[in-house]
C-alpha cells in the first residue's frame, strides 16, 4: 500500500480535458476550409487541362502539323503528322519513336458508315462488307 501512495504522489501529470466543440463555429470554420481546399484542386485541375490541351499549338513548325494524338496505353502513344501532302502515322514507346504508316492526305477522310449501328462501322472500318 505504501508503494502505491508513493508513486502516486511522484507522478503529478496535469489534467488533460477531451476536445470539444465551442458551438458551430468551429465545424464552419473546418467545412469552409475543406471547401476552398476542394475549389482550389478543382482550379487546378480545370488550369492544367486546358494548359495541356493547348501545348501543341505552342510550338511551331513551317513543315510539319500535329493532326491527332491517341494514347494508346500509358507506355505506348501514336501521333499523325502531316508533312506537306504526306500524312506520316508514329509510334512511340518510352524514348523509341518509330514509323507506323504513311499516307497521303486524301486517304485520311473520315469515313463515315452507310448504314446506322456500331456493327457495321466495325465492319466498315474492318473492311468487311456485307452481301446485300
């Protein structure tokens, strides 16, 4: 008993209340916080998409035009160049960029199916036809 009476009075540790809340003002306070943390990611999000949606007119070329650019996975991207009346289709692979195709312009128009239907535009671009 007196080993307990001793050590109680060796530790004199201050008393430590639980949080608490003085009201609404300080859930406002931490909501509107929360709030302009959400806005200012939003305007983020909103400036680089539209910084990164204009790169390639940033830079300029007398010959040569960026017509499309489709990432095809996170390693692998194909670019369509025109060259004068050359379309030039690339690959590139992490620091490797080769030559897919060349075209000419005329045979890059779009293609549009004759009948309506996600079938026959897989056709079409597959170069199936079907017997009418």
């Amino acid at each position: 008993m007196e080993r307990a009476a001793f050590a109680q009075d060796e530790l004199e540790l201050p008393e430590v209340a639980p949080p608490s809340f003085s009201g609404g003002v300080d859930v406002l306070r931490v909501a509107l916080a929360f709030l302009f943390v959400i806005l200012c990611l939003w305007g983020l999000y909103y400036f680089l998409r539209r910084f990164a949606r204009e790169k390639p007119r940033l830079a300029s070329s007398r010959y040569m035009v960026l017509l499309d650019f489709f990432p095809v996975s996170q390693k692998l991207s194909m670019y369509l160049f025109r060259v004068g009346e050359r379309v030039i289709m690339l690959a590139q692979s992490g620091n490797t960029v080769r030559e897919v195709a060349e075209f000419q312009m005329e045979e890059l128009e779009e293609q549009k199916p004759t009948s309506s239907g996600f079938t026959s535009y897989l056709d079409l671009i597959l170069g199936r036809r079907k017997n009418d």
